[in-house]
C-alpha cells in the first residue's frame, strides 16, 4: 500500500539558516491561517527559551496540505548539542529538506545531520536558503554542497539531488539560481514529485515506532510517532515492546489518537500505515518502544543515538542562602526531575552520584546541560552544579578523550591571536584559507580544551568572529593543560556589600556584584586575573570618628560589575568551584566554604 496523499518530511540545517522561518511561510501558503489571521514569527519555536535565544531546541511536527496532498513536516534543532533530537527522528520521515546557508555555505552541523540522512537511505531536497542576502554567493555554496555529499559517499541518486533557491523569509522560491520566484510553488512541486510516498501494509500486525514523548497533566505521557504497518484505533488493545529489551510485551489500550494539522492537533478515530500522529494511553512509554498489535508484538529497530561526551554534577544546595528562594529544593524532587527528562530527551544519561543528593548528568555540550539547568530554574528548582568534565573512555588499553572538529571564521586581522591561543590549548590546524578580509580556520582540539574559550574568542575577535564546533570522535589523551589562566575572588565573611568594601576590593580584579548585594564566606564575587585565589571582604565599613580628615567625603566611584549568566558562569568556574542556580539568583562559590578548611585542603593537594 502507497499512501499517494503524503509526505513525511523533515527539515534539517545547521543553526541560524533559517529553518524556522521557512516553516512559517509554508504554513501560511499551505492554508494553516485564516486570510486576516494575525501570526507571529518563528511560530514552531513555542518554548520562551527558544524565542529568546533565537534557536529551535525541540523537534516540532506540523502539517500543510497542497493540491491535496498532505505534508507532514518536522522542524529540527540547528544546534550541534542537540543532534540527538534530529537523530531520532530521521525515522519518521521518507525525505528531507537540507537547507543551507547562501552566504554561508555547508556548516559543521550540516555535515552532522546530513550524514545521519545518508545512512537512511532518505531522498535529498538542496534548499539554498537567504539567496536575497547582499552577500550571498550562490555559485560557490552549491559547490561545496556537491563536495559535501562525494564526501559523505553519498549514493548516485543523492548525488542528483535537486535543488530548490529560495528566500524563506520572503516567502519565495525557485528552480533557477539568482531568480527569487514569486512563492512557494517550486518548492511544493518538488517535495511532491521527488520525496517517496511512505509505504505499509495495513493488513499486517500494528507497527508504531515511538519517536518523541509530549506530556500533558490531563492525559500523562503522550508518545508520537509513524504507523509503519497495521491500522491503529481509539480504544485498541495494543502491546508496548522494545527492539533493544528483553522484556515481556506490557498490554496497554489507546485512549485518544490526534494528527498534526497546521498548529493543532485534530482528534481522529484511526490512522493507517503513513500517518504521523500522537496518542495517549499507554504509561511509561518511551522513545525507541514499539506499538504493537497484541497477537504479534514485533519491535522495529531504533537508531542508536550518540553517546553524551561531558558530564556534570548536579546537587542539592547546601550553600548559607539555600531555600530561600527556590520551590523545589530536595534530592527526592530533583531526582525525579532529571529522570523525567530522560524520557524527552535520549541524548541525556543520568546516573546517582557518590553522595545520596547529588547526580551524575551526561550530556552532548555545554548548551546541552546549561538548557536543561536553565529550564529547571524557571520551574522553582534550586539546585548547585559543578564545572563540567569530559567523558574518557580507554579503547584498546588506551586512555582516549572527545575531540571536537572546530571551524572559525574571523577577520584576518584576529586570525594570528586565534591560532596563538588555540595552538597555547592543544589545537591542532587541519585547514586554513583566506576569502577577502576573512579568515577561515579549522582545528581538531580536545573538548576540554575548549571550556572557558568562547568569551576569550568574542574578546580577540571583538565580537566579530564566527565558531562553531562538533563532535569528532575520541583520540588519545593529549597530556595535562591548564585552561583557567585567572583566580577567582572570595569573600572571606558574611554581610551585605557596600560602596566602601567594594571599592577597595574591586582594584584586586573584576567584579560580579554590585552594592548592597547578600554575600556569605566562600562565595566567589570576581575574577582575580593572576592565576590563584585572593580572600576579600566586599562587606567592609568605614569606620566612623569625631574627627574629620581632608578626604573623609570622597566620592567612591565604583566599576560597573560584570553579571554572570549561566553559560558564562560554567565557563568560568573551576573544578573546585559550583554554581548556586535559584529561580532569581545564580552564585558563584566555593565547594569548601570555610576560608580556614580550604586553605588547608589546597595546601594538601599540594603535597
């Protein structure tokens, strides 16, 4: 059976190439809206995390139909750190959409997500995105697409692509380069014509790969996913097994059944073979589980997702301050949080740690667990967080770390301090290439070299360079580095700052906090920028007299503190070192607060 009425697609791409806003114009031109209906931007990107930082985290499924025919749409994540949502559900799908950069060309994660495509065997639609750009050059980037494919052994009907030139912004695209086109005709015709309809027997025994979990507090967990074979039905007795397990079939029923239309979810009485939908029901269901009929349970394989490469304790907090402001503050609560999240997300490995309330949080990057961190803060969790660490593995008796494939891109002017610091962090240069005024570099460097680089990068680039980076396999252990070239400043007793205390402290280094800031013994309040801690008292009082002095009403100007968000303040801390993460705070500290007991810890660790 060759269900004709649909396409299973999904759009992949590397961060910022404008995925999103693609999906929004082929929303509106495949009749999701109303004629007068008032839409916002980027409208897959329905998380507030997502809206700020501009970049899609969570796969989404939509729907548009044109000329009767219905195309199911998925919207990936760009973001190398969350390859493993983009991994997963490569399985729904016949076909995808690559879409690339007109300026910018193949990116980092375009070969990611690309080679993931490949393995499938899933046809390829070239989109060339932004060719509206003043400096889109369209030409080149279609070259080093056709490389990109020879490169990643792509088969001769991949090779023979088509290629769609599109402004997704504008709303418009066409089979011809330098042409804008008029809408987004071209682009339908050929999801159409050259993406395979999905294929299935419905007379067969029901076949339902779990791709992705939704939650909802009315109905539980609701699992989405393909119907390979089979027909499924509200109100069917169904079998949930796993490819991977050994475990007995659990008996289960179907409670509701929804398809993706536009933005909503439409209840419907069944689906067949083809049909992308959602359904609730069976509890404790997970990604990679299979819906079965219950007279012949056969699970379909799942696609083995890449393992984490840095971990991060996480714990609860013990600092002066903790519970004053955070809901849920006990290892019972935070436990369950983090194993909930490894039913959403497949790419996260949690495991309990040494002590009875902290946990062991593996993950694929640094935004990976600092997205997760954040999201936890908002909903009222308090929590401390050490300095992330990379993942060894000894393969063949050998001890081998992550190594990430690094590309950059700068003003040529920039380029000999970027090679000085990455070469001084055990960098290796793979490539090198100048086009115009413009720089690009491609190292090999161990992913612990990279912790704390990127606020260094925007500095001697000032602001103008480009890096992104990806995962590149493990190598053997490159030796000791140091990658923290600063110290930290600690507040040596509790109170609240003042003008005094800080002025005289802010000539040691950079400050974190400002006047009238709660600090207590141990916190870190700046940056020392000589290697090695200093103690300081930003509470400190002017002690008052009957006597006046020529200077006794100075003016104390203070430097403006330099405020540390999440990411900066995991690429700042060291391994002696945690994060104090609240609903409305994030400290900085010391794992051993008591100034006296540190000093004496260093001094052994010394010996």
């Amino acid at each position: 059976m060759v269900r004709n009425d649909i396409r299973n697609i999904a759009i992949i791409a590397h961060v910022d190439h404008g995925k999103t806003t693609l999906v929004d114009e082929m929303l509106k031109q495949g009749g999701a809206y109303r004629e007068n209906q008032a839409t916002t931007e980027r409208v897959m990107d329905s998380n507030d995390l997502e809206r700020e930082r501009g970049i899609t985290i969570l796969s989404k499924n939509t729907a548009v139909h044109y000329n009767g025919v219905k195309i199911n749409i998925i919207d990936t994540p760009g973001h190398a750190d969350f390859g493993g949502e983009v991994e997963r559900i490569l399985k729904m799908v016949n076909g995808v959409l690559l879409l690339v950069d007109a300026a910018e060309g193949p990116m980092p994660q375009t070969r990611f997500v690309l080679q993931k495509a490949l393995e499938l065997n899933h046809k390829v639609i070239v989109v060339v995105n932004k060719i509206d750009k003043p400096d889109a050059r369209i030409d080149e980037v279609m070259d080093e697409i056709l490389e990109l494919l020879i490169d990643l052994d792509a088969n001769d009907d991949q090779l023979e692509s088509p290629t769609i030139f599109c402004s997704g912004r504008a709303g418009t695209a066409s089979i011809v380069p330098h042409e804008s086109g008029s809408d987004l005709r071209p682009l339908f015709e050929t999801i159409i014509n050259y993406i395979p309809a999905p294929e299935g027997d419905e007379n067969k025994g029901l076949q339902l790969l779990v791709s992705s979990i939704d939650y909802n507090d009315y109905v539980g967990r609701i699992g989405i996913g393909r119907v390979d074979n089979g027909v499924v039905k509200v109100g069917q007795e169904i079998s949930v097994c796993n490819y991977h397990s050994s475990e007995n079939p659990r008996r289960t029923k179907i409670v509701s059944l929804y398809e993706f239309d536009g933005l909503k979810r439409n209840p419907i009485e069944y689906a067949m073979p083809g049909d992308i939908v959602c359904f609730s029901g069976a509890e404790n269901i997970t990604i990679g589980d299979t819906i079965c009929s219950v007279d012949s349970p056969s699970p379909l394989p799942f696609v083995k997702i890449s393992e984490p490469t840095l971990e991060m304790t996480f714990s609860v907090n013990d600092s002066p301050f903790a519970g004053k402001e955070g809901k849920f503050v006990t290892s019972r609560q935070i436990r369950k949080r983090l194993y909930d999240e490894l039913l959403k997300d497949v790419s996260l490995r949690v495991e309990d740690g040494e002590t009875t309330d902290s946990f062991k949080v593996c993950g694929r990057g640094e935004m990976h667990l600092s997205i997760l961190i954040e999201t936890m803060r908002r909903e009222g969790y308090e929590l401390a967080v050490s300095a992330p660490r990379v993942i060894y593995k000894e393969i063949d008796g050998v001890k081998c770390e992550p190594m990430e494939r690094v590309y950059i891109d700068v003003d040529s002017e920039f380029a000999g301090s970027v090679m000085e610091k990455l070469g001084a962090r055990k960098g290796e240069l793979v490539d090198m290439s100048v086009h115009g005024s413009r720089t690009k570099l491609e190292y090999s460097i161990p992913a612990r070299c990279l912790f704390g680089y990127r606020s260094k990068f925007m500095t001697d680039t000032r602001g103008e360079g480009i890096m992104n980076s990806i995962f590149d396999g493990y190598q053997p252990f490159k030796g000791e580095i140091n990658a923290r070239y600063t110290g930290s400043l600690v507040a040596s007793e509790a109170g609240v700052t003042t003008s005094y205390g800080l002025y005289n402290t802010q000539e040691r280094g950079v400050m974190f906090i400002g006047v009238q800031t709660p600090v207590y013994e141990g916190m870190i309040v700046g940056e020392n920028p000589k290697l090695g801690d200093i103690s300081v008292n930003p509470c400190k009082t002017k002690q008052l007299t009957a006597i006046r002095s020529k200077g006794a009403d100075e003016k104390l100007i203070l430097t403006p503190a330099k405020i540390m968000g999440l990411e900066e303040a995991i690429e700042f801390i060291a391994e002696d070192e945690l994060i104090e993460v609240t609903p409305k705070s994030i400290r900085l500290r010391k794992q051993i607060l008591n100034t006296a007991n540190r000093l004496k810890a260093q001094a052994k660790l010394k010996k």
